[in-house]
C-alpha cells in the first residue's frame, strides 16, 4: 500500500484521532472535567506546572529529530550495507545496530546520561541509537526484494550503480522502507515519553509524575494523548 493510498482509506479515523488530540491540547478546562468525573478521588487530574500544549511540544521535538536523525543515518547504514565495500562489513554492522535495539530504550537512556547529562539531548541520542536498526534493515530488505530483471534490465540501459539505486531500486522498494520507518516512529512516540526521567519533558512528565503520586488521573492525562500519536503515525504512513 502507498502512503497516499494507506491516507486516503484512513483520513475518517485520522481526522477523529486529531480531533480528539486537538481538544485535549486546547480544551484544557473540558479535558480536566472528565479526567475528574473518571477519577474522583484524584486530585490534581492535569499536571500543575506543565500544560498540555508544553508537554506536546516538547514530546513532538524529541520525536520528530530522533526519527529524523535515525531516517538518515539508517538509510546511510543500509546503502553502505548493499555497497561492495559495506559487503564486507555487514555482519559487524547489523551486530552493532542489533546490540542497540536489544537494549530497552529506558535502560538506553540511563546509560546515556553520565556522559551526556541530563535534558533532551541524551533522549534524543539514546532514540537514535535504538531507532538505527528497523530503518537500515529495511532499506536492505527493500533493496534486495527489487526483482532481478528489473535490476538487469536497468544495467541493459546503461545506468550505473547508483543511478540504478536512485532511480529504480530505491523507488520500488519505498513501500518496505516506509514500513520500517513507521515501526521506528511508532516506537520513538512510546519510548520519548520514557525523556521525562531525565528531564527532557513531553507527556512523560504527567505519566512518572502521576506514577510518583499513585495518581491515577495524571497517568491518563499522559498516556492518551501518547497513544493517539502513535496510533495516528500508524493511520498515516
């Protein structure tokens, strides 16, 4: 499926979904009524010195530029990887990025902070070390399922190894890559929330904080609209 294709069948869903994301960053008033009416006994239901709209801005930050980051040194890897030079090299590769994602990305994070510090930049970092894997693999994966004659009958034209990447191989095997990418985003959504225990923000600062106060009301608060951003990368890519 295109991504065209996989957002026009979607876009009734992606719509609600942003809907419902949108009242609960703007609405904070009609958000903290039926936090309360869940959760009576809780007390507050939205994070006192962070708003939703902070918490939003600072989660789609560490995000977006870990997912960024880890698109383009992924992609790299995976070119260099199908390269005759990377050949050589494609065991120790996907050892080193596999070692990344085996490690879970809170245990990633902690091992980051003595030498980085504290704030987004280490949750940023430890992301794209984790996130280097799904993307690289599928760019070879993607590749390498390009039929040969569609390979051959490049090179009867003429084209030279990269204009046969760029032009056909790449192109083809877009829809294999996308996959990985959205596997990778979808994961960096759930693990940015794990930034808010080294100071980075975002909806994890309501998720720990609700968690220190056994506040059931404050959990919620981070975890929904968490959920509905993943769910809508899901929809979309």
């Amino acid at each position: 499926m295109s991504e065209a294709t996989g957002f026009r069948r979607n876009w009734r869903s992606l719509t609600v979904m942003a809907l419902f994301l949108a009242w609960m960053l703007f609405d904070t008033a009609g958000f903290e009524a039926v936090l309360r009416w869940m959760f009576p006994g809780e007390n507050p239901v939205i994070h006192p010195r962070e708003t939703m709209l902070e918490m939003f801005g600072d989660h789609i930050a560490i995000m977006a530029v870990s997912s960024g980051l880890a698109i383009v040194a992924g992609g790299l890897l995976g070119v260099l990887l199908l390269s005759g030079f990377g050949r050589h090299f494609e065991d120790v590769l996907a050892n080193l990025a596999g070692f990344g994602q085996a490690v879970p990305s809170l245990a990633m994070i902690a091992l980051m902070v003595p030498w980085i510090g504290y704030g987004a930049e280490t949750v940023v970092i430890a992301l794209v070390v984790y996130s280097v894997l799904p993307v690289m693999l599928s760019v070879v994966a993607g590749v390498r399922a390009v039929p040969a004659p569609v390979v051959d009958a490049a090179v009867g034209m003429g084209m030279t190894g990269a204009q046969r990447l760029l032009r056909v191989q790449l192109p083809l095997a877009a829809p294999i890559i996308l996959g990985g990418v959205k596997n990778m985003m979808i994961i960096n959504v759930s693990a940015a929330a794990m930034g808010a225990i080294v100071g980075a923000g975002g909806f994890g600062v309501s998720i720990f904080a609700g968690i220190a106060q056994f506040n059931n009301a404050l959990i919620v608060a981070g975890a929904l609209p968490t959920v509905v951003l993943a769910l809508m990368i899901d929809r979309s890519v």
